[in-house]
C-alpha cells in the first residue's frame, strides 16, 4: 500500500473561468446547471459516471471516481468568462444551437446570470471574428494585467475559495514558440513591448498562472506549451494541461488505431475530413487557423502506430485531414474516415468510419473532467505539466524529452492509475499472476 498523498479538501466555492464562451462553453454551463437540478445526466464524464477499481479483481471494491477523488461538487462550481461578444450565457447558447429551448428554457435565468467579462482580442489571431467587446490597453502588459483584475474581482465577488480556468476560445493562427517563449523574462519584455509574437489566448493563460490559476488548453493554440509559461507554472506551483479537446474523429483515430497496430494489421492510407457548420467550422475555414488543428490533429497516427519502428506495416502511411466548413450542418459535424488496411501477405482492406457526431456534445462531459482534475491536481500539490490528463487532449502536453502517449487505453491506464497513487492505493498492472499462483 502506497502512502496517500495529502490533498486539501474541496471546502468552499471553486470558481470556473473560460476565456471564449461560445458553443462548447455554454454547453458544459447548461449541462452542469441541468445535472444540479437532476434534470439530465452526465453523459460522457467519466469523473461523474466512471468507477474505478480498486485492489484484486476478486476484491470487487470498484467505487465511484467522484467518490473515491475528493472532487469539488458540481454545486459548488460557478462560472464566468471572457467573449468578444457581449452576449450573456444563454444568448449564446441559443445562438450556438446546440441545446434545444427545451434543456435550455429551464435554467434561462442561471444561464442570463453570466455575462462575458471583455475580451483581450487582436483579430491579427483570429481572422474571420470581429467584435466589439473588447479590452482596450496601450500594451500587452496592460491587457495582461487587465485580466488579472478580471479574475481577482471575479473571486471576490463570487466568494470563490478556488479558481480554474480552461481555454474554450477559438482556434487561433498557427504559430511555433519563438524567442520571445524562451524564458519568464523574454516573455515579460514581450508583453510590454507588444511582441506580435504574443496571441491574444498567451495573455489570459499568463494571468492565469501569474494568479495561481490552474489552466487547461482546449484547443490548438499556443498557450501554455512553451518554456516561459512552463517556468512560471513551476514558479507559481501552478497545474497546466493542454492541448486540444479530444472528441470526434481524434477519439475515434485514438480508439481504432491502437487496436490495429495490436494486430500487426498495417496501414497504408487514412484520409479523413469532416463537414461542420458552427462558429468553430467558420473560424477553422481560414488557412491560418486550419493550420492549427491539423498539426494537433495530425500527430495522433505517427505516434500510435510508430512507422519507424514497424516500416513494413505503417513506413508508407500516407495520412491526410480536412475541415470543411458547411453552415447547414451547425454544431452536428460528420467526420468521415477511410482506412486503407493491409493484412496477412500485403492483402488489401478497407475500412470506413462515418461518425455522426455532436461537436460540443462531445467536448463538454471533456470540460467538466477537466475543471474538476486541475482542482483536485491543485489541492493534492501537483503542477507543471499534467501528463496523466493526456485522456483528454488530441495533443498531449509532455516534458520535452518525452513523446505524447496518444493510446487512448494506455492515456486511461495512467489517468487511472495516477488518481490511485494519489490516494495512497496500489495501481493496477494488470498482471493477474496472483489469481494462478
Ligand atoms: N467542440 C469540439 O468538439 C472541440 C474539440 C476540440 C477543440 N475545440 C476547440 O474549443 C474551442 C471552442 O470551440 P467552440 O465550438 O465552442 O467554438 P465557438 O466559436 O462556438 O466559441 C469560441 C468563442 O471564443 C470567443 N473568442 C475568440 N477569441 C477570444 C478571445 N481572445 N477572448 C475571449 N473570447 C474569444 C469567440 O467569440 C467565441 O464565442 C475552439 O478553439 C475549438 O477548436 C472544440
């Protein structure tokens, strides 16, 4: 028996802070509002629904993850958040049309309750938004501090004992760490000098970890992935996860291919597009920020299915991804997958995928785990870079001499094993020799 780590208990309000409150965004509020009221189910949580087990497969001890953690209750979580849009919760929940009026119409006046607080936004980062509820500041370094007070007055008057925040803005322009990422310093002189280097989403994560705010990056951007802002989460003992939300054809990618490359079945083509009509599609139809998205989206195979390693099965994978935006579809993305397989003597197979999905559907249950993980991780001391929250994210965040585990069941073994050494229990191998012996 391991020595349970010492975690605070999760005593008072914890504060949820999303910079973007757009489709997934007001989908998780509404659904956490919805659950409160027992008037729909946590579907696709697995800190809400998932069990865990616990000791010999003969012991049958499988409790709850909720209460085996101890997790913040979802009634003491409230929410806030940034939007270049003024429009309050609900507003943009009907304008996102994820939620019928039926779900959306019982928690009206909760959802009215959260008005975005003005956004640091520069359209130089995201080319096909404009808006008018913005910040306004001489430099970085002022917008920067301007969110800092966002988030104090936010805790205050929330009476919040805790904060996390999660990154549900939109995609960004693709962009590498550079100089300007290198170090705490270089960072700060780039904030006060206006460095171009610097997106918008980089300013609220810096404010974030700057007020001890454990951060999550939902989506492709750069945002806590550089040495700078891992510097800071080590100097500030500040959790950090990242990045990108894994949900529809990513999920699938990360449940299918591992099962191929267990059977030696190998791979010669994977072409992949999806159709989507939500604000997401419209901002992900600018070549700068689709860029973005297919690098996260992208890295998944090469890792999975390692062609170094098994040059006869995946050396010639040709792997291709697209995003098309087409309004009529809304939030209700379809991603399409073919897969060119080859079995026993180089005989070809194929395989289709055609996964009609609910972008935000998918993406909230994601946010809930995550806001309630960072928290625990926060009170049990851990910070830096959450590895074991990888189950997540399409672009696992890594120490940078390690490579990102993208296996879904191998992401899980480690989420589930890193909540039982957390608590002071033995983690499961798997090894099962003891029930021969
Ligand atoms: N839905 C999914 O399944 C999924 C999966 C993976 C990643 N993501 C990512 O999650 C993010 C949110 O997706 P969505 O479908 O809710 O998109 P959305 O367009 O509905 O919402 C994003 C919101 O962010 C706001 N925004 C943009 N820049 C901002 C800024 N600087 N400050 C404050 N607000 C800002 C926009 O006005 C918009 O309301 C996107 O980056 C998306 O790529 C979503």
């Amino acid at each position: 028996m391991q020595q349970p780590r010492s975690v605070a208990p999760a005593a008072g309000r914890l504060g949820v802070l999303l910079p973007g409150m757009g489709a997934v965004a007001t989908t998780l509020m509404a659904g956490v509002m919805l659950v409160r009221r027992g008037l729909a189910e946590p579907i696709g949580s697995v800190t809400q629904l998932g069990t865990i087990r616990l000791g010999k497969r003969t012991d049958a001890r499988a409790p709850r993850i909720a209460s085996f953690l101890p997790l913040a209750s979802l009634d003491s979580l409230v929410f806030g958040g940034w939007d270049l849009f003024a429009d309050d919760a609900y507003e943009s929940a009907v304008h996102a049309k994820v939620l019928d009026r039926e779900h959306l119409d019982p928690i009206r006046d909760e959802l009215q309750a959260i008005a975005p607080m003005t956004a640091v936004f520069d359209p130089r980062y995201v080319k096909r938004l404009c808006g008018t509820h913005v910040k306004e500041g001489s430099t970085k370094a002022d917008l920067m501090e301007q969110v800092r007070a966002d988030i104090r007055s936010f805790a205050e008057r929330n009476d919040c004992a805790r904060l996390v925040a999660v990154w549900c803005g939109s995609t960004e322009i693709y962009e590498e760490a550079s100089h300007v990422h290198e170090s705490i310093e270089s960072f700060e002189r780039g904030l006060a000098n206006n460095d171009p280097a610097i997106s918008n989403s980089q300013i609220y994560g810096w404010a974030c970890l700057l007020e001890g705010v454990p951060f999550a990056n939902g989506s492709p951007n750069l945002i806590v992935d550089f040495p700078a802002a891992q510097q800071l989460a080590a100097r500030r003992h500040v959790p950090i996860a990242g990045k990108d939300f894994k949900t529809g054809q990513t999920l699938m990618k990360t449940i299918v291919a591992p099962g191929l490359k267990a059977r030696m079945l190998g791979v010669r083509g994977w072409f992949s597009t999806n159709i989507l009509g939500n604000r997401d599609g419209e901002v992900l139809d600018d070549a700068e920020s689709f860029k973005a998205k297919e690098v996260t989206k992208r890295g998944v195979l090469d890792y999975i299915l390692q062609p170094k390693t098994y040059p006869t099965l995946y050396g010639d994978l040709y792997h291709k991804v697209r995003i098309e935006y087409y309004p009529p579809r809304g939030d209700a993305k379809e991603g399409w997958d073919n897969i060119d397989l080859i079995g026993w003597l180089g005989y070809p197979m194929q395989m289709k995928i055609d996964f009609l999905c609910r972008d935000s559907i998918l993406a909230a249950p994601v946010v809930l785990d995550l806001i309630l993980l960072l928290d625990f991780a926060a009170r049990a001391g851990f910070h830096g870079i959450q590895e074991w929250l990888s189950f997540f994210f399409k672009c696992p965040m890594t120490a940078p001499e390690l490579y990102p585990e993208h296996d879904l069941f191998i992401q899980l073994m480690k989420l589930k094993n890193t909540m039982r050494w957390a608590m002071g229990a033995d983690p499961v191998t798997h090894l099962g020799h003891e029930y021969y012996d």
